[in-house]
C-alpha cells in the first residue's frame, strides 16, 4: 500500500501529491487550480464536469454495446437464413453421444 505526501511548492505555491515510497510525483495542481478547488464553486463545478464525463462514457459503451448485438444478430439471422436455404436437417453431433 502506498503512501502520499501532499507537497506545498514555495516556488509557485502549488501543490504536488508525491508517492512516498517511489518519489514520483503523482499529481499537480497550479496555484489557480488549488483556489478553485478549495472554493465551493470549484467543487460544484468539478461534480457537474464529473457528471457529464460519466455520462458521456455510459453513452458511448452503451452505444458499442448495441452495435455488437446487432452485429452478432445479423450473423445469426444469416446462418439462420443459409441453413434454411441449404435444407440441413440433421443436428449437429452431440459429444456427449461418443461415450
């Protein structure tokens, strides 16, 4: 489990989010962004933009999603469709059968 280390910079008076065990730093954030963030308005902002990001990817799966069952229906219906076309009539082979 790693830790964070929440760095003040007395440079820019930003602050970093810096993995304790690696050094890396994780996260920054500008001193604009940190008033932002601090403020109430910054956070309602940040739900709403949160919100509508999910929103959108919900959309955009469930978008992928139909569009691969209408795929696998069309190549259904078109077995469906050759088979009839071809008059099989015999099952496929059950391989529980062969013992």
């Amino acid at each position: 489990m790693s830790k964070t280390i929440y760095v003040n910079c007395s440079f820019c008076t930003g602050l970093m989010e810096v993995d304790a065990e690696t050094g890396e730093v994780v996260k920054k954030w500008s001193p604009k962004q940190r008033a932002e963030d601090s403020t109430m308005e910054g956070a309602l902002k940040k739900l709403e933009e949160d919100k509508k990001r999910r929103a959108t990817l919900f959309e955009n799966r469930k978008e992928e999603l139909e569009g691969q069952k209408r795929k696998i229906e069309d190549a259904f219906k078109k077995e469906v469709d050759r088979v009839k076309r071809e008059g099989i009539k015999d099952a496929p082979p059950n391989p529980f059968d062969r013992d």
